[in-house]
C-alpha cells in the first residue's frame, strides 16, 4: 500500500498535486498499484442505484445501494429488479453521490459523512450484484471536507468544490451590525482513469467591495463543469444576501441574520482550466433569472452540441440558461422557460435534467397544484416541450417539504428530491420511476421517437426510491 496525504493550503494558492496528493492505492485490479485505466470498453450493463432510510426512520438518508442489468433486462417489463435485497452497498454513511464513466463501466464514488467522508472510490461494474472494488482511493477529506460536492466534469476528470461565508459583525451575539462578508471556495481536479487529485486551490470569491458590504455571498457551489474548449470550469452557486439593515439575532447560542432582497441574477463561478486561475463571476441579467442554479446531488450543468453550456436554475427554477462559447458570459437573449414551453400557469420546478443531444434534453420537474413528478422531452433549440406520461406519476415528486412549500408545490415523498443521473445508451434514454416505498419501473423513452416503454419491474421497500440510472 501507498499512502500520499494533503497539505494545507494558503488562501490563493493553487499546486499540482504529485507527491502531496491525498491518494492510497492497495491490491488494484491488476494486483498491484497499476492504474484501472480510462472507459475505453464496449458498454455491459446499466447500473441502478437506490437510496434507503437512515437509523431514525428518514427516508434516503441511509446510504446508497446498486444492481446492474444488461440493455436487454432494462427493457423488459418482466425482468425484476430489488436492488435493496440482491445490491451491492457503496461506501457512504449517507446517500452517496455516484458519478458514472460515459459508458457505464466503472462508478465513482466519494463518501459522504460520517468517519471515512471525503474517501473517493472506484469501482468496476461486473454485472448484477457484482461490483469489483479498484482499491483506487484518495482522500478529498482536507480540502473538499466529510460531505464533497462533486461531479465528472469531463472525460476522466472529476471536480470537488467547498464554499463557505464569514460574517464580520460589530461584535458577538444578538444586536450587532452587519460590517462585512467573506466568501471562501475551494476546488480540486481529480483523475478518474488513475485516481489522484492533480490540483488544488482555495480563494476569496471576487465579489466587489460594494457588493459585499451590501450583503452578498455564496455558502455552497457545486455541479462543476469544463467547457467545450477545456479552458475554463464553470460552477454554480447559491448567492444569498443579508439584511445589512437589520441587527443580528441570537439562535442556538449562533448569531443569526435575516436575509435580504436579491437585486443581482444567476451567477456562475468561473476559473481557468486546468490552472484554477483568474476566478471571477459571471451574472445572468436580473430580468432573465434571479434563481440558483447550484443544484441538490444533481447535474445541471452541459457542454451542449454548439459548445455552449446549458445550465438549469434546479431544482427550485423552471429555465435553461445558456454560456456562450465563445465569450464564456451568459447569453441574456437565450432563455428556456420550461413553464412557458408545456403552456402553464402553475409554477414548474426542474428536478434534473440531461443534455442528449442536437439541443433535445430529458427534463425531469414537479408543477404546482399538481401531485407529482413528470418527464418531458424538451428542444432547446426551438424552445418546446412535450410532457411524456409514464404510470404512477401522481405518486412520484420531490423528497422533502420545504424546497417545494417555497414554490408552493404539494410535498409528497419520491425520488425526484435526491435524483442523481439519467442514463442514456444511443437514441435511448433510461430513467427510473419510483414512489417512496413503492414499486415502479424503468422508463426507456426514444429521445427522436419520443416512444416511452416501461421496462424492468423495480422492487421497492419503505422509505426508499431509486434515485439514478447510469
């Protein structure tokens, strides 16, 4: 075994990871410390992943379990799947944040919470229950923390992100005056065919002065993703305002803030790639777009066929905003209203979403006074939609109160709230549908036919959904 570990970093400072990087390789798949190596093989299996309950009963909160059929299982409405009796358990206290290789061959994996949080894992799908281990680790533990938000952000290449804001008040505790605010990133490159971080850097978010005396800040970033030309990661960020006009309050032994109204649009983070170089961010026009767009454990992010990055405001938002290619700004003449595309007056809430092809994308969302959660097949490029229908839709939604009482959407428990990837072989695109604690079953809709089959049974229990499809 090989252990290579951390340093810490200055604010600012960005190293190439060599000897420093937080790796540890023991028995790898060819019985040593070899590499697995990039996806370059034919596609096996489609990989379906399930979350469960936690110890006290909350649903999904348990960790993550995972059954890989064959094309052929999947389409079959015969074939059955129980991923929670016959899977295969991914390391992670809570639900895991799966990414997948483009051709479904290996899973990665960083853990999320408890001690082993940060611990990266690879593993090579060999069918069914059979998940083969690489013993490929690295430890994103002192940079990206116990919980990482990460995703592939390109071919081979996984991005961790870690933001948090630093109120300076007049003085502690309840009745103080709001002096300032201090956003913090901090980002890592990770190489997925031989599993090590590569790069590293924290910084100040580049706000200007004015706006953060005003209040503005960013607590959490996420879904990462490098451009066509690989020159620059573009991040999503949760931007939020303190009420500089209101005195501190006192909750918990914690000062607490009131938060203030936001005058600025979507922002992005933006820095150089591969560098992590010349941070700065870019703002959707306010009058397009005012809504977030860091998501919850779901990509929102893609580099389009044109080039540009197509980015939704999930998964409270109803739009697709556009990147250009070739200025890296958001285009502010380019806005996808999914609400206006489906022609309704209730408010619609993107759940997760994926990029196909040609500007044709699978868009999964929940609408107000309507239970449930529905698939539409959208044209970006035309800016329609079509709402596909699938069976038990009425019982399927977001998984969680509070995300849909602030859009006044009915909350009901399903898989849409931890939602994690969409597969897509071909012309095919595979989604898994389940109720908490229902059965349901795989979804395979033909993105130019826009067929929709019901394909492979899904075996549920309480408190549980699947939650991707990769």
């Amino acid at each position: 075994m090989k252990t290579r570990l951390f340093t810490s970093l200055a604010v600012g400072a960005v190293i190439t990871m060599g000897a420093l990087a937080g790796c540890k390789k023991s028995d790898g798949p060819n019985g040593g410390l070899e590499p697995s190596g990039p996806d370059n093989q034919p596609r096996k299996y489609i990989t379906l992943t399930g979350a469960f309950p936690d110890d006290k009963g909350t649903a999904g909160n348990g960790g993550t379990m995972a059954f890989a059929i064959t094309p052929e299982e999947a389409i079959n409405p015969n074939f059955e799947v129980n991923v929670y009796s016959s899977g295969y358990p991914l390391r992670s206290q809570r639900t895991a944040r799966v990414q997948g290789s483009t051709n479904g061959n290996f899973l990665y994996n960083i853990q999320y919470t408890g001690t082993d949080g940060g611990i990266f894992n690879k593993y090579r799908v060999d069918g069914g229950k059979v998940f083969t281990d690489t013993r490929e680790e690295m430890n994103t533990e002192p940079i990206l923390g116990t919980a990482p938000r990460w995703v592939v952000a390109a071919e081979g290449v996984g991005i961790g992100v870690y933001a948090s804001a630093t109120i300076k008040a007049s003085a502690e505790g309840a009745g103080a005056d709001f002096v300032d605010v201090t956003s913090t990133a901090k980002i890592a490159i990770m190489d997925l065919n031989d599993p090590q971080v590569t790069r590293q850097t924290e910084f100040t978010i580049p706000f200007t002065a004015e706006q953060t005396k005003a209040g503005y800040q960013i607590g959490r970033i996420d879904v990462p993703i490098v451009n066509a030309t690989k020159t620059k990661v573009f991040i999503g960020c949760n931007l939020t305002r303190t009420d500089v006009t209101k005195k501190s309050g006192i909750k918990d032994n914690v000062q607490t803030w009131s938060t203030g109204n936001r005058e600025l649009g979507t922002v992005t983070l933006v820095v150089d790639y591969p560098s992590l170089a010349n941070p700065k961010l870019i703002y959707a026009d306010a009058v397009v777009s005012k809504v977030n767009n860091h998501s919850y454990r779901t990509m929102t992010q893609y580099v389009g066929t044109d080039g540009n990055v197509y980015q939704a405001t999930a998964t409270s938002g109803s739009q697709i905003l556009r990147i250009n290619k070739s200025t890296n700004q958001y285009d502010n003449d380019y806005n996808f209203d999914l609400k206006t595309a489906l022609g309704t007056s209730n408010s619609v809430a993107i759940r997760a979403w994926k990029y196909i092809k040609d500007g044709v994308a699978i868009v999964l969302y929940t609408e107000s006074k309507v239970d449930g959660g529905y698939l539409a097949l959208v044209d970006l490029n035309e800016r329609k939609a079509t709402r596909l229908t699938t069976e038990n839709q009425s019982d399927i939604g977001f998984s969680g109160r509070s995300a849909n009482e602030a859009q006044g959407i009915t909350a009901i428990t399903g898989t849409f709230g931890q939602f994690q990837n969409i597969g897509v072989i071909g012309d095919n695109i595979y989604v898994p549908m389940t109720p908490n604690g229902v059965d349901g079953n795989l979804y395979v809709i033909n993105y130019k036919t826009k067929a929709v089959t019901k394909g492979a049974r899904l075996k549920n229990q309480s408190g549980s959904f699947y939650i991707g499809a990769y």
